[in-house]
C-alpha cells in the first residue's frame, strides 16, 4: 500500500531521488510555473496581427546566485527589481509593456521592483504586477487589442 502511495508522489512530482540513494522533497516553484505556462501561450497565440512569443523576452533576474554569479550580474549590468517580462509592442500610447510576475501566494513586491515601475512609467512603458499567467495572459490580449487607457501624461509616447 504504502508503495503505491511512494509512487504517486514519484509521479506528481513531489520528491525525487538523490545520487546517494535518499528521497528528496521537491521544492515547489509556482511563480515559474506561472512563467512557463504564459510563455507556452504567448508562443502559439496572436493577437491582433502579432504573434505574442516573437515580441516577450524573459529577463532572467531572479533567482539564488553564488558569489561569482552575483558578481557577474552586476559587472555585466543586471540590476536587481527589474521586471521579468518585456513586450516591445507599441499600443495604447506606451512604448511598451513591462510585467513583474508575483508567485500567486506570498509573492512580495520588494522595494527595488517599485524603483523600476516608477522610473519605466515614467518613460511611456505601461507596467503591471501580475499573480498569475491568466492575469499576465489578459493583460498582454487587452494590450495588444487597444483595451488599455493610456497614460495621461499627454501622450508623449507611441
């Protein structure tokens, strides 16, 4: 019984094993499962004439680094709050949109993700925090489709 049990945690993916032959729990990551599945959308979809996944680019800033990694991030120019998802689409009188995407729980909006939706607001880019990749899916159709009041700073953008 308790096989079978093992087994399906094996196959839901909870647990794996290690090289030295213990069970490990698998740590759940549902911001990237949240990423993953927008980037499968965004890949087979087009929305008024652009197809999503030739224009949104993953900006890879998140994430635990070891000293060297670290180092080279910021040598090589990452900044740390930079949001996670651009669309280089021009629409609604922003240059742009800039998604931050949030774990759906718990998902905490640090003080360096602030100093960027202010600085690229500030810049004509339309930026959103989202929890979930149906937000981030919407938010992208409603974008692309016109549906999304523009900035009333009188239009200075695209």
């Amino acid at each position: 019984m308790y096989d079978n049990v093992f087994s399906l945690e094996q196959q839901l993916g909870r647990i794996r094993h290690r090289g030295d032959g213990r069970v490990q729990k698998v740590r759940r990551e549902p911001e990237a499962e949240e990423c993953a599945d927008l980037v499968r959308w965004a890949r087979r979809t087009t929305i008024a004439g652009i197809r999503v996944g030739d224009f949104l680019t993953h900006i890879p800033n998140e994430g635990k680094r070891g000293k060297k990694a670290r180092a080279d991030f910021h040598r090589l120019g990452g900044q740390p709050g930079y949001p996670d998802y651009l669309l280089d689409v021009a629409r609604c009188g922003y240059y742009g949109l800039r998604i931050e995407a949030k774990a759906p729980t718990g998902g905490r909006i640090t003080e360096d993700q602030r100093k960027w939706e202010v600085r690229l607001s500030g810049q004509g880019y339309l930026f959103a925090y989202c929890y979930s990749a149906e937000e981030m899916k919407g938010l992208i159709a409603d974008y692309l489709k016109g549906h999304i009041e523009g900035p009333d700073s009188g239009g200075t953008a695209a």
